[in-house]
C-alpha cells in the first residue's frame, strides 16, 4: 500500500524540532525513473563498500560510487574515497534536484541495495569533510524502502516510505540531532540505487 495517495505538501517539515526534512514526492514519472534506474545500474563504478569496525576492515554486500565536480576526498567509516567525474545522467539529476530545490550540490555518493536485506544503520552524515548544515537531497529509484529518523537525545522517531523516482531532504541541524538508517526487509526482493547530493566544503581543506 502507498503511504502517499494524495498530492504531497513540499514545505511540509517531518521531523518536530532540531532539523528540517522536506519530502517531495515522486520527481520524476514512471517511465523517467525506470530509465533512470536502469542506466544507473549499467553505468556507475559500483565497488562494495569498506569500513573499519574496531580495527577490522568490513566489506559490505552494498555498492556505491562517489562522483564530484573535482577529485573530493570524503571519509567516512574510517575509509576515504576520490570523487570519479560526472556522468551525464549524474548531472541531469542534479539540475533535476537544484531547480526544485532551489539548493547547489558539488558531489553525489551513491549506494546500491541489491534487495531488502541490505540496508543502513543509524548514522548521521556529519563528516567533517561536508558542509557544516548544508542539504543533502536523497533521491531514489528502484525498491519503495521505509526510511526512518530518530532523536539523538530524545530517542522520537520518524518513518516515511521512500518512493520509486522520489526526492528527499534533509537540512539545517537534521545532521546534528537526528539519525537515520535504512532498515533491513524481508519483503524486498529487488534493487534499490539511492543519489545523495552533498556539498564538500572546500574551505575546510
């Protein structure tokens, strides 16, 4: 069952304090979004992910690609990435997720979910290497996922249901006081590939 069946309010903040979370809804149609998850499955770098775990190099079951404008640096989970250049249906997302946001991205890390039993835990995306409360926009294709925010402090929590096609973002002080994650699923049993529009703060350097 869809969670949205009625046109979704944009300006409409899901988390009740300390952050701000704009859903979008679908950006793109159907047949777009198909076309888009398809070319993103052929042609990104995808490289399993790694982490050091305490003191152990984990490699996850997980894809993902990291693109920028320029060569970035981003470190994360105690392992670094260079940012491969754009490719053009990177950038055509981008102007997508820019004009309806009204936000500027430099870089994108992509992740790549081979069905339901892979997926994130709670993490918050505050790496020094990111702007410091800048917008990430989340845009997804493929698997409707739930996707879920919790408090730092307080422990509230807050799930939507990301849509084939669909943008998401998270701005102001969500990085500072919220997790999120992507729970595990068992009754998901195809891919979803997930876009997140960063912005690396080249001042910090």
């Amino acid at each position: 069952m869809k969670l949205f069946n009625i046109e979704v309010d944009a300006t409409k903040n899901w988390l009740p304090k300390e952050g701000t979370v704009h859903y979008y809804g679908t950006l793109l149609n159907q047949r777009e979004a198909n076309q888009y998850l398809e070319s993103l499955l052929d042609t990104i770098e995808w490289r399993n992910d790694e982490a050091i775990i305490f003191g152990k190099k984990i490699i996850t079951k997980r894809k993902v690609a990291w693109y920028g404008e320029k060569p970035f640096e981003y470190t994360y989970s105690k392992t670094t990435k260079l940012a491969l250049p754009w490719t053009e249906e990177l950038l055509e997302l981008k102007t997508k997720v820019e004009q309806k946001t009204g936000e500027t991205f430099n870089s994108c890390l992509l992740n790549l979910y081979h069905n339901g039993s892979e997926g994130m835990a709670w993490h918050s995306d505050a790496e020094k290497d990111l702007k410091k409360n800048g917008a990430i926009a989340s845009l997804s294709f493929g698997a409707e996922r739930k996707f879920a925010f919790k408090h730092k402090i307080t422990k509230e929590k807050v799930e939507l249901m990301l849509e084939h096609g669909s943008l998401l973002v998270m701005k102001g002080t969500t990085q500072t006081n919220w997790l999120h994650r992507l729970p595990q699923t068992k009754l998901i049993h195809t891919p979803r590939v997930n876009l997140t529009f960063r912005t690396i703060e080249e001042i910090n350097r």
